[in-house]
C-alpha cells in the first residue's frame, strides 16, 4: 500500500477547471425499457474519462464537468438509469417491482453500452462515494478496458458501512440531525433495536404522498447535511425538492436494501483484478457518510494504489478532496 499523503495542506492548491458546455448529448435506450442520458465534453479527441455519480440516485449538474481538462479529455457523463435527465424517473414508480430494472449488473451493461456506442477502447474511470463501489464493480467486471481508476470517498456497500451511517454510528457525530432523519420511523412506531434501512423502504413505498414525500425528504437531507465539514444550507435545501428526493431515497434505499446486488465484501476479495491499472484514492479525514476504514482497506487489498487522505469531509466539492481530484486527473492526462 503506498503511503497515505501527508495531512498537512489546508489551503487547496488549485480550483475546479471552467465551466463547459457538451459538445454531445444523447438519449441511449438500455435494458428493461430504460433510456441513459449520455452526455460529452471537452476534447472529442482527447483521454476519455467517464464520471460516475454518487448516490446511487444523485446524477444531474454541471459541475462535475469541472475535474477535468477540457482540453486534454474527452468526458464522458452518464446519468445512472432511473436518476437525473434519464427515464423513466424513478420518482415516478409506482411500485418496488418498477424498479427491477435497477441492479448493479445492468448499471455495468450500461457504461459498456456507452463505452460501444462511442467507439470507445479504454477509458479512465472516475468515482466518488457511491460511485466508486460502481467504479470497482464496472472494473473488476472489465479490467481490460479500464485505463485508470480515479476514487473518492471509498463506499464498498458492507454491512458496517451502512450500519454506521443509517443505525446509528455517525449519530454520535450529529445527534440533532440524526433526531430529523428519526422523526418518519417515529411516526410509524418503528422499533429501532431493527434495520433503520428497511423500515424506511416500507415508508418510501407507502401509497401516501404524505408519508412517502416526507421520509424522502427526511432520508435525503440526512446525506445532504452531513457530506460536508461546514453545513451547506443551500445543498441541503437541493436535496429537500419533494421529486428529487424521491428519486434519490428510492433508488439508494432500494440498493441498499438489496447490498448492492452483489455479495459481502466482494469488492475487496476481487480486488486483485486490478492490479495492472494505476489507481489513486483520495480520501477525506472527517468523512462522515463514508469513514477512511473503508478506503484503508480497499488500499490494504490495492497495494498499488496510492492513497491521499486530506482534510475534509464527504463530498468531492470540498475544497481539498476537489484540488485533489484535479490534481490526479492532471496527473493521469500527462
């Protein structure tokens, strides 16, 4: 394992690159009646790069576009089925069974249907929190067409990881906030010696508005408060738009009542498949959603890998996890 970089920078030593505009969007039909939002930036001749989002559920924005050089890559952003500009909407499910379609094994088909269409060979593949349990699914399913891996916010969908953040772990960081995301299981008498996760899928999947709306919002201004060193208002206010919500609290509560899809640990067990691809985590100190124990071990089971620990939290927009990225992705274009 490479040595974590030292923690001592607190002044990030460069921003996020201009914002840009696609060259190419695209509405790409997937399986089970699903059509993918593919959009590409920057270089069209350039190193491709696909980003993958967090959630799973948040696609959408324009900044993401930004940890890149549009001069030296060519981006490429899928907004992941059921999320963002693609369709159907996952707020629109009427039912669990409607979201049958939404598995980890179909998300991979998607992003090598992409990687096809664009007449793509090897492509770096760039994930954060959510996105980099789909980054090191997607690579271990196909090594051979990854150039390099880029992951932040190391989230591998193990039991403790999720009891840590949704039974009770980091509510000993944010007791006020964890009594808010608390509030919906307490109207419906949950007992909470049970899994938090699954008494929130039955209240996701209430017929009624007023407690379906209500739990997503709760489920989703949980996350949305706690990914940052300093609380965002404004992020949090994003993430309470009642079909936002919806969207986002469905489709992560229905992986995560599924694990992902794939076996315990299995990220880490497979992790030797990707021993030939140049791969660096960055990865955030006070990471509440996500805790470094997870990027340790993923760099314990890479020992390639060179892992940067910084003085942050959870999201890929704090100012030092962000200079970071930047830098690496710099890094890998040269």
């Amino acid at each position: 394992m490479t040595a974590a970089t030292p923690e001592f920078q607190i002044v990030p030593e460069r921003g996020l690159y201009p914002e840009i505009e696609p060259y190419d969007i695209r509405m790409m039909p997937a399986r089970g009646g699903q059509s993918i939002y593919v959009e590409q930036c920057g270089n069209p001749l350039g190193k491709p790069v696909v980003f993958l989002h967090g959630g799973p559920g948040g696609g959408g924005g324009t900044e993401r576009r930004r940890f890149f050089d549009p001069a030296r890559y060519r981006i490429v952003v899928p907004d992941q089925r059921g999320c963002g500009q693609s369709t159907p909407h996952a707020a629109e499910a009427r039912t669990p069974g409607e979201m049958a379609s939404n598995t980890t094994q179909n998300l991979i088909a998607d992003l090598e249907q992409v990687r096809g269409e664009l007449g793509i060979g090897k492509w770096q593949v760039f994930g954060g929190s959510w996105g980099s349990f789909l980054a090191l699914s997607y690579a271990e399913a196909h090594p051979q067409v990854v150039s390099e891996l880029v992951l932040r916010g190391i989230f591998m969908l193990r039991q403790p990881e999720l009891n840590w953040y949704y039974n009770g772990g980091a509510a000993n960081v944010f007791p006020e906030l964890w009594e808010k995301f608390c509030e919906p299981l307490r109207r419906a008498r949950h007992d909470f010696s049970q899994d938090n996760i699954s008494a929130y899928f039955d209240l996701l999947w209430n017929p009624d508005p007023a407690i379906h709306g209500a739990a997503a919002v709760a489920w989703s201004t949980w996350e949305a408060a706690t990914t940052s060193l300093i609380f965002d208002p404004q992020h949090v206010a994003e993430f309470a738009d009642p079909d936002y919500a919806l969207s986002f609290a469905r489709i992560e509560n229905y992986y995560f009542v599924n694990h992902g899809f794939v076996p315990e640990g299995q990220l880490i067990r497979d992790a030797g498949l990707l021993t030939g691809i140049p791969a660096v985590i960055v990865q955030g100190r006070y990471d509440m959603c996500c805790p470094a124990t997870s990027a340790h071990d993923l760099a314990r089971a890479m020992p390639h890998a060179d892992l940067r620990i910084v003085l942050a939290g959870h999201s890929a927009f704090e100012p030092l996890i962000a200079a970071e990225l930047v830098k690496v992705c710099d890094e890998f274009a040269r």
